[in-house]
C-alpha cells in the first residue's frame, strides 16, 4: 500500500490575516527545478505592473547566480539557509507558495510534500498540473496552472492570483485544509479506515 504523507502543521504557521504580496520558493536551487523559469515569470508579472516579490529559500548550484540576480534586481530576494523559526516566519507572512517543477518523471511520482507545508502556512499555492499535485484534488486555494515548460503559464497563474479580490480568504482556506486534512492523526484515521476494507 502507497499512502499519502504528511506534515507537522505546528511548524507552519500563518504570521497574519493580510498576507504580503510575496511568493516564495524553498528548497534546493537547480535548474532542473524551474527555478530560472519561476524568476522569468517573476520578471513578467513585474514588468506587467502587478507587483510581487519573488524569494528564494535554499541553497544549490544556482544560489550564487540568483543572489547575483537579486542584488540588481528590486523584486528579486535570495535568503539562501535560514534558520527553521526564519523559515516559519517567512512562509507565514507570504501570499504564495509556488511549485515551479516541470513535467519530468521524478516530480510526476514525488510526495506533495512542499504544497502540503506551503498550505499548512496559510498561502495559496501555485503548481504545474503533474500528478502529484492532483492528487490533492481541486480546492479553491490551490491554482494549477500548464505542466508545459517555460515561465508563461506561471506567469499568467500569479497574475491571475494577484487580480483576485479574495486571496487573504484563500490563504485562510488553505491553513483550514490543512488543519482539517493535514495532520499526522487525520491521516492516520484515514489510513486506519482504509486498511479496514482488507480485514
């Protein structure tokens, strides 16, 4: 039996009820990531005046290239390592998480781990429509946008976001998702039941 995983919802926690127009990527900064076309979307919505800052969390093989881009670069943070209390801090105060990995095979079968923490800290997240992601299913907090490669359908996602009435409701959603949906007992229960069809 494959079953979903989980995360520690008292390790993310939204900082406010008004989110900064902030997106945030954490994790390791490669190329085959879609770091680079999440900061050419990033380029796009800016350039397209809705403002947005994009920052990183994480180290890698481009943390240096993208620290470059950030110092000439007004919208552009790289944080690189921080702190978990940083982390926590950091992920609370933003309006979207982004998952930019394109349609490869690894992230069409990896665990959601990351949307499942960007949830649980109140943002809405953004992601390519692999498999992974829809196993989530539809929720009114989580925008999907073309597994195609290139930074355009993230961009047009985040602008999509960001020209939304609604989005401290959709943060809130998603922290009751994964309050209700997320935790280890919550999963436990279900797994519990579902082991039941087979005794």
């Amino acid at each position: 039996i494959i079953y979903r995983n989980s995360v520690n919802i008292n390790d993310f926690t939204p900082t406010s009820n008004r989110k900064e127009r902030i997106a945030v990527y954490t994790g390791i900064l490669r190329e085959e990531r879609g770091v680079t076309d999440l900061i050419e979307a990033g380029r796009i919505v800016n350039e397209a005046g809705h403002k947005l800052s994009i920052q990183f969390y994480g180290t890698g093989p481009m943390d240096q290239w993208i620290a470059k881009q950030s110092s000439s670069t007004k919208w552009l943070e790289f944080h690189g390592w921080v702190s978990d209390e940083e982390l926590k801090k950091a992920l609370g105060r933003a309006m979207i998480g982004v998952i930019p990995h394109p349609d490869r095979l690894g992230w069409r079968i990896c665990a959601p781990t990351k949307l499942l923490e960007y949830a649980a800290s109140g943002m809405i997240v953004l992601a390519r429509d692999l498999p992974s992601h829809l196993e989530i299913g539809p929720q009114e907090w989580f925008h999907l946008v073309s597994s195609e490669d290139g930074p355009e359908k993230i961009a047009e996602g985040l602008i999509q976001i960001l020209e939304r009435n609604d989005t401290d409701t959709l943060c809130a959603s998603a922290r009751t998702y994964a309050e209700v949906e997320m935790t280890f007992e919550a999963r436990t229960r279900e797994f519990a039941k579902h082991l039941q069809n087979y005794l």
